[in-house]
C-alpha cells in the first residue's frame, strides 16, 4: 500500500538524521564557502589570525535576506574579532542532510546553526547540538523570558540543546466585515463549530458550496493535532501506544467528515492545497481558514477586507503547538568556535532583535517581556491580533517529541486523507490506522 511505502521513505528519513554516515556527500554548503584572500603582509597576516569566522547555516528564503543582513551587520559592525558569515543551505530539509554530513565527517561544521523544530529530538539523541545550559548560568541568560512551551520545544531530556528562534503557531484566520455582518462569533470550543458553520456557510439549493464557512489544513498534521489534543486524545500515550482510534478521536473525525460532506467544510489536502485554501479564503469563498502565523502579513495584504486572528477552537484545554525553527551549536566545535557562536547566538535571542524579527517576517516575538518594551507596544499597536498569542505563551506546546513522530504523523495524514474524502467507515478505519501507528511506535 501507499502508507506502507511512505512509512519506509519516513524511516530512511530518521535514520539519516540519527546520524548514519554521508561522510562522501558534498554539502551545499562546503560547495559555497568561499576562501578568504591571501594576507599581503606579516602584520596583515597576524591581524587576520585575531579575527574567527564563524559561518551561520539557515534556511532563511530571499523575503527574509535584508532582515538578515541587517541583523548579522550590525553584530559584525559591533565585534572587531568575531565574523559572521550566513550561509543559505535551502530549505529545513536540504539543511538536516548537510548538518548531518558535516557532522558525520567531523568537518567544514558551522559556528550556529538552524533546524526545524521536528529535528531538535533526533539531533539531541544523536548528539550533534552543544548543552546550552553552563553558557546559560555563566552569562546569566534569560531563559525564563521565553514561554515555557518555547523551552520545552528546543530541550532533549531536560537539556537546553537549543533555543527557539522564528516561531510560529496555528491561528484562525477570519473575514471580519463579513464576520460581523452575519453577526457570529469564531466558536471558542469544537462543540461550537457546527452551529457555526451551518450560519457561516453559504450553500446553493442544487447543494453547490458557494462559501465555506471554515477550511482545515491537512497537508500536515500539525495544524489538526491541536482539536485531537484538547479534546481528550492522547496521541502518544505514557505505554508508548496511540489512542487516535478512542471514542473521541472517532467523534473528531466523523465531525470533519460530517462537515465535509455538507460542504460546510474540507480538509485542504494535495500538492496546492495551500494555495487553493490561501486563495479561497482572499476571494471571499472561506469565511474563515486555519493557517499558520508567521503568515499574518502576507494574508492581510493579499485580501481587501479587514482579517481578523483568533486562538483556535479548544476542548477540555485550549493549548496549541509550536512550529518554526530553533538555533543550536554544533558539539564538536573547539571551544574558542563555539564560545564566538554563543555570542552570537545570544544576540540574536535578544529583545531587540527578536522585535526585528516579529515586525518584519511575521514570526511570533519569543521574549514574554518584549510586551513592556517600547518596541513591543508599538508592535502591539501596529498587530494588535498578536495581543490573543501574548496571553497565551505559555500553552504553546512543543508538540510530541521523539524520533519516530515523522512517521507517526505521515501514517496519520495519510489515513485522514484517505478517511475524509473516501466512503471509509471512521471507526473501523481508526482502528486499522492504529495497528500501523502502534508498530512504528514499538519499534517493529
């Protein structure tokens, strides 16, 4: 079956990056590094020899370069013996294989580097990152500034392996002169959703959905396990096991599958479906759309009504999952590398640039006390929608971290997929994707 063989492909992927060997592999970003020129003369030579080059892999596309040079700039500008060079390696994947390769080789290892928050278990079980915890004690970080969830997402067995740097969350995204205008609410809870949709909804007499009333991401998991989790599912339990085939999973998917077949709703899947939702949603055909935040500013200027931003619809608790990305120094550094890196690393976790970063790219400000500063207000003032993710820091979860959950999460959203728009009993389906779901979870 499909699932079977992308369960395999998934699995590749982990042992990749628990470490296996690519010592042969040519990094993208060894093909990009340049020399630095000859020293002209011995006292030429010997001021170069005070400067480290610290090199920063990043996955950081060209809508976020002039933030980034600004940024590396100014540090450079304020350190005479410190160089950050930031190297673009492509996207969170094609950055895990070169991070691996450089590691596996013991070589051309960055000072900094960035890694999806997924990757932060099995970089931390397979030893790559630096604890951060004696650089934090020395120098008196703050770590009690980030949101508990943000802690939690870039540790490995209660060990600071990282830190959390462009962050996001999911959001529901709403037309507000629309919103008003039928005079409704975003439902606070998923119990609220169906009368919600059935007022939202805008549904012909020959059955033809004019207007969805909400769109649910299903491309990945991240943006639905936050429904599963607040309504009493436990997707990893304490025996190892999953509990996606329990009476409340079971409810959960029937409703979404109920919804969808009323056309009140759909589960957004395939290779545009984020494109096809985004532009549903400006077009007027979505009331509302579920969506990550880091995307506040592209979804505001791309529709000609007012977007309103709301927490997602909760359970028993209301909390959400972290996505983005966090920063880490590689362990096998020398010390004088990885001392040079944490200071850098330690600026770019700072209030100052982390308000840079929240005000231009859209990702989320990390710092709680961002909020009393001059530059958090007047961000407040500009995105008053982010008051919502302010209040709620610290229910922003790290999500599920072990090594097999990528696994785990593409047998989920295949069967979701699968479940939703084909003529699947739910239960009996639940109960099939549980089997699969067990045995990567076992190990077998």
């Amino acid at each position: 079956m499909v699932r079977k063989y992308l369960v395999g492909i998934a699995l590749l992927t982990v042992i990749a990056i628990s470490g296996c060997s690519a010592a042969n592999k040519e990094t993208t970003a060894e093909a990009n590094t340049s020399k630095a020129p000859a020293a002209e003369t011995a006292a030429d030579t010997e001021a170069a020899s005070d400067v480290l080059e610290i090199e920063f892999w990043h996955a950081l596309e060209s809508q976020y370069q002039e933030t980034l040079n600004r940024v590396v700039g100014e540090f450079n500008d304020s350190h005479d013996n410190i160089v950050i060079k930031p190297m673009y390696i492509g996207n969170y994947t094609a950055l895990n294989e070169a991070i691996v390769s450089a590691n596996a080789a013991n070589t051309n290892l960055p000072g900094v580097a960035m890694a999806n928050i997924p990757y932060v278990t099995a970089y931390g079980a397979g030893g790559l990152c630096e604890d951060l915890g004696p650089y934090i004690q020395r120098d008196g970080f703050e770590i009690d500034d980030f949101g508990e969830g943000l802690i939690q997402a870039a540790k490995y067995e209660d060990v600071q392996v990282a830190l959390p740097f462009l962050v996001s969350t999911e959001v529901v995204y709403y037309n507000r002169d629309l919103l008003n205008e039928l005079g409704l609410q975003i439902p606070k809870t998923w119990d609220e959703i169906p009368s919600f949709l059935e007022k939202a909804s805008d549904i012909s007499a020959d059955g033809k959905t004019n207007r969805y009333g909400m769109v649910f991401p299903g491309w990945i998991t991240w943006y639905y396990e936050p429904f599963f989790i607040n309504n009493g599912v436990q997707l990893v339990t304490a025996e190892g096991k999953t509990d996606l085939a329990s009476e409340h999973s079971v409810k959960l998917v029937s409703d979404l599958k109920d919804w969808t077949k009323k056309g009140y709703s759909y589960l957004a899947t395939g290779e545009d479906a984020a494109s096809v939702m985004r532009q549903n949603f400006i077009d007027g055909k979505a009331l509302s759309v579920i969506y990550t935040s880091s995307l506040y500013d592209t979804i505001v200027d791309s529709c000609s009504f007012d977007v309103g931003m709301d927490w997602l619809p909760g359970g028993k608790t209301k909390e959400q999952v972290l996505g983005g990305n966090v920063l880490f120094l590689p362990a096998k550094n020398d010390q004088k590398v990885k001392d040079a890196s944490w200071e850098f690393l330690s600026y770019l976790m700072s209030k100052d640039v982390n308000m840079i970063w929240a005000s231009e790219s859209g990702y989320l400000p990390t710092r709680k006390s961002v909020q009393e500063t001059d530059e958090g207000k007047a961000f407040l003032a500009q995105k008053p929608e982010f008051q919502i993710i302010f209040d709620n820091l610290d229910i922003i979860t790290p999500g599920i971290q072990r090594t097999d959950w990528s696994q785990v999460s593409t047998t989920w959203r295949n069967w979701m997929d699968e479940i939703i728009q084909e003529d699947l009993d739910v239960e009996t389906a639940l109960k099939e994707m549980e089997v699969e779901i067990n045995e990567i979870l076992s190990g077998s």
